[in-house]
C-alpha cells in the first residue's frame, strides 16, 4: 500500500501565476482533505472532498479550489499566487463513514515557494 | 467553536527522561483527539487517538496520552526519551459533526539532548 501520494514535492512559482497540486488516497480512501502549514505553524483546513463535491471548506480565499476525480484523486489550485502562499501543502485522505471515520492519513505534502 | 491548545512551544529533554507534551482542548461536543508527529521535510504521522473509548491511550513508539474531560486536556507522555523523538509534534482534535475536519494546534518541537 503505497498510503497518501503527492506531487510534485517542491515547486517554485512567480506572484501572480496559478499552481495545481495532486493528491492520491490511500487505497480505499474516499475522503480527501487539504492543509495549508506554514512555517513553524500547525497545518490549517482548506477544504474536503468526497463524492467529487466540496464538502467543507476552512476559511480561505476563493483563490484556493479544488477538485475530486472519480479515482477519489484530488487537485488542490491556486490562483493569482502571494508571497502569503508559500507553505506546505498537505493531502489527507480517509474513509467517510463506519468505525474508521475520525482516522486522517497525511502524504508527505508539496513544498510550494512564491517568489 | 473548537480549539486545541499547545502549552510549549519547544521542550528540551536529556536521553532517557520522561517525555511531556501538553495539549488542551475546548470543544462544545465530545472531541475525537489525536496526536501526530512530524520529521524534518516530511508529512504527518499518527502516533495515537483518542476516540471516546479508553481514556488511557496507547500508541506507536512507547507514547500514549490520557484524556481527562475534567482538565480538557490530552497531554502526551513517553517514559523514556531516544534521540530519534527529536521532531515537531501536533496535537488535533475533531467533532463527528464536522465531518472529520481537524483543528491542529500549534506544535511543540522536542529536542532530545545526549
């Protein structure tokens, strides 16, 4: 089981330009959620997916969408990129529903860079 | 509204010491609980959770936390601290009704000295 996968692992972008990250569940995961975590702070909710539909969205920027594919895979876009933006993006996937329903596994996240 | 709540933000321990993290929460329902650690550069690890069966947790690498509703509190503990402990850990919490959605707090690095 390869567990939680995210590409790319670093990126540099320019102010101003847009950006798609990927995420692919853990096998069986239907659930995809994003995380912003910036320097020295704890990761904070962007949104959640499941069905292919935005379940539940933290307070961000409408600059921040996203996507579910029907593979459960998820893309996480920003738009018109600020300096602010630079963290670490981080993927989280589980199962919506039954006894595993409050268990999140994390990928290894993208290193997003705004200069 | 909930919040998790980490008293600390760095903790230095020598090899060997008991290991203490807190975390406090406020929640409005009973809380899921969870604490995570992270290694340089890379993504988040569960290392336990509380789920409102045994209060007393057990988890992964020796850790294990306590949820005591009277204290609000989830502090994390290890009886005897390795250098390979040394890393950024996170408490979270979640409410059923919020679909799964975690509230982190802010991190505690634990630094553990030879």
């Amino acid at each position: 089981d390869a567990g939680v996968t995210q590409s790319p692992t670093h990126l540099i972008k320019t102010r101003g330009q847009q950006v798609t990250l990927r995420c692919s569940p853990k096998s069986g995961h239907d659930t995809v959620s994003w995380y912003q975590q910036a320097l020295g702070q704890g990761p904070q909710f962007i949104f959640q997916y499941y069905e292919e539909e935005e379940r539940q969205r933290g307070n961000f920027p409408d600059r921040f969408s996203g996507h579910q594919f029907p593979n459960y895979s998820s893309e996480l876009n920003v738009n018109a990129l600020l300096l602010g933006d630079s963290a670490l993006y981080l993927c989280a996937s589980r199962v919506t529903g039954g006894a595993k329903n409050t268990e999140a596994f994390f990928g290894q996240g993208t290193r997003l860079t705004v200069v | 509204a909930q919040s998790v709540t980490q008293l600390g933000s760095h903790v230095s321990v020598s090899e060997g010491a008991l290991v203490l993290l807190r975390c406090n929460y406020s929640s409005s329902v009973p809380p899921y609980l969870f604490w995570y650690v992270q290694y340089p550069n890379q993504g988040l690890q569960l290392l336990l959770k509380y789920t409102s069966a045994a209060t007393l947790v057990k988890g992964i690498n020796g850790f294990e936390a306590e949820f005591k509703k009277s204290e609000t509190s989830f502090h994390l503990t290890k009886p005897s601290a390795h250098m390979s402990d040394a890393a950024e850990y996170f408490c979270a919490g979640a409410t059923y009704n919020q679909g799964g959605k975690l509230i982190f707090g802010q991190g505690t690095e634990l630094s553990v000295k030879p």
